[in-house]
C-alpha cells in the first residue's frame, strides 16, 4: 500500500494553494493529496491559455478578479468559495499504469466513483460528468517519474462569474454548444454538506493509501525551485 501524505485546506486563495503544490511537486518525493474547499474569486488558466481568447475582457473590466497561469495544462475554469479543490501528487512507483493522461484519468474515475457512489458519474473526454452535465474540470502535469492530476469540483456556482469566460473555440462534443446554465451541474444536488464530499474522498484515500494527515506550517520551509505559477498582467 502506497503512502500518501494529506493536505487539507480550507478557503486557501487558489493562487497560494497552486504555489504550494507546484513547491511539492518540484521538491518532495512523496505522494500527496491537497484538499481545499473553497478560494477567494479567481479565474485560472492553463499554462498555454490566452487571456484574451478564454476571458471576456470587458466584463472583467468590470468585474476584476485575479487572472492566474498555473504550472500545468487543462482549460481555464472560474472559482470562488464554493468550488472544492483535489489534487494528487504522485511518484510513479506509486502505481502500475503509464504515466500518459488518459491512464492517469481512468484511475481517478475509478478512485471517485468508489468515493462518491453516485449514479451517472463518469468521464466523459476529460471531464467528470453526472449525467451528461460537467461537474469537475481536471488538469494535469507529467514528469518522468511524477505526476500531479488536480481536479475542480463544483458544489455550487455563480452564473455572473461563469459569464467572465468566453465559449471557448475547442470544446468537448459532449457539450453540445450548450451554456454554462445548460453544461453544469452542482454537487449539492447531491451531498447535503460540502465535508460529506471531502469527508468521501478522504476515506477513499484511506482504503487506498497509507495516510498521514499533514498541517501547512510545514511547508513554509520549502526549498528553491522553478515556479511557473504566475499572476498575469492585464492592461486597463
């Protein structure tokens, strides 16, 4: 059984939490799983994602909320407080499947599906559907020996900030050219709190891996290391 260290967090701004990641995938060789419910209002991009072909630049004009390049690839998604965040930080020891995406996604379909015991969840392209509504974008990043899969899960959303994106020009068939309002779903039409989804996911964690809960102090004392997450710059 693989041993696995878990973060939990709560209302960590999504910036700070990506930094911390990005610090243990680049400095640790443990396995780990950060956990964070909910983030002060932000708007977060793929390391390739252009501003000016994912955000509606003249609402954000009019509704400033951070712009943030994380370290790995994936869409671009709006969160706030109410969007729970998972993160696994994996040596390749830790499993026998190949480190290539599509592996990588049918092993946290399986390890969610057994967490959540939801009829209708599944993946579809790459993302977690009910149905065939989204409810979790996922991103990821492959070393040689590490990967990180890090997953967005609504449990609820806000329209008038799901309006800040645009519609995207590659999008999943499966979306159909529907809207936010249309395309989304909310795990709270689920799971009564949002700590009985965490409290699901921990205790997967535990019949999977050896865990051991770890607190933030702890990380403060990270070493230097190449950081590719960024806040980005936009013009007034």
């Amino acid at each position: 059984m693989a041993k696995i260290n878990l973060l939990s967090l709560k209302n960590c701004p999504i910036f700070q939490q990506l930094q911390i990641e990005e610090m243990l995938l680049r400095t640790s060789e443990d396995n780990w799983c950060v956990i964070n419910s909910g983030s002060t209002p932000a708007i977060v991009l793929g390391i390739s994602g252009k501003v000016e072909e994912m955000v509606h630049t003249e609402k954000h004009k009019k509704k400033p909320i951070p712009l943030i390049k994380r370290y790995s690839g994936g869409g671009t998604v709006v969160v706030d407080e109410n969007t729970l965040f998972v993160s696994f930080i994996f040596q390749k020891s830790a499993h026998t499947f190949p480190l290539f995406p599509e592996h990588i996604l049918r092993w946290s379909t399986s390890f969610y599906k057994e967490a959540f015991d939801i009829k209708g969840f599944n993946l579809k392209e790459n993302d977690y559907v009910i149905g065939n509504k989204k409810c979790g974008g996922n991103a990821q990043y492959i070393q040689k020996n590490r990967f990180v899969h890090h997953t967005t899960f609504l449990w609820d959303f806000k329209p008038e900030l799901m309006s800040l994106l645009t519609h995207p020009k590659k999008t999943p068939s499966y979306r159909k050219g529907r809207c936010h309002g249309e395309f989304l779903c909310s795990l709270n039409k689920y799971f009564p709190f949002k700590k009985v989804v965490l409290d699901s996911i921990k205790t997967a964690l535990l019949y999977t891996y050896s865990v051991k809960e770890v607190s933030a102090p702890i990380l403060a004392k990270g070493q230097k290391h190449r950081k590719s997450t960024a806040l980005v710059k936009t013009t007034k």
